[in-house]
C-alpha cells in the first residue's frame, strides 16, 4: 500500500479509526534518541559537579524572577 492509498483510505476511516492510526504512527516515531539522551547525561553530570566543585555562580530567585517579569512586560 502506498503512502497516497494510506492517506485516501484515511479519509474515509471513522474518526475513532483516525485516532488510532495517528496514535499507532506516533508510537513508532516516538523512539528516545539514546545519543542524545546520554549527552544530556553527562552534560547534567558535569553540572552538577561543576557546582559541587563551587564552579558555578548561584543565582537567587528574586532576580531572576525579575528578569522573567521584564521580559515578559516587552
């Protein structure tokens, strides 16, 4: 079946049919990329030591809560 037979027998499919075609379809390019999973890792665990090694400055709340607030008032 093709891919303009697939989308043409969609559109005559009950909606609930529809559902579960898109969901089917999203499950399977719904795959974790490990790669970019594991980057993120070890990207968290250099921070996260960084920080224990006092590497990195500590921002308080209120500040950075106010610099939300500026942006979003632009």
């Amino acid at each position: 079946m093709t891919t303009a037979e697939i989308l043409e027998s969609g559109r005559t499919m009950r909606s609930d049919e529809q559902l579960f075609l898109i969901d089917s379809l999203h499950a399977m390019l719904d795959v974790p990329d490990l790669a970019i999973k594991a980057a993120w890792v070890a990207e968290a665990q250099d921070r996260a030591a960084a920080f224990e090694r006092g590497e990195l400055p500590l921002a308080g709340l209120e500040p950075m809560l106010a610099q939300y607030r500026w942006h979003a008032a632009q």
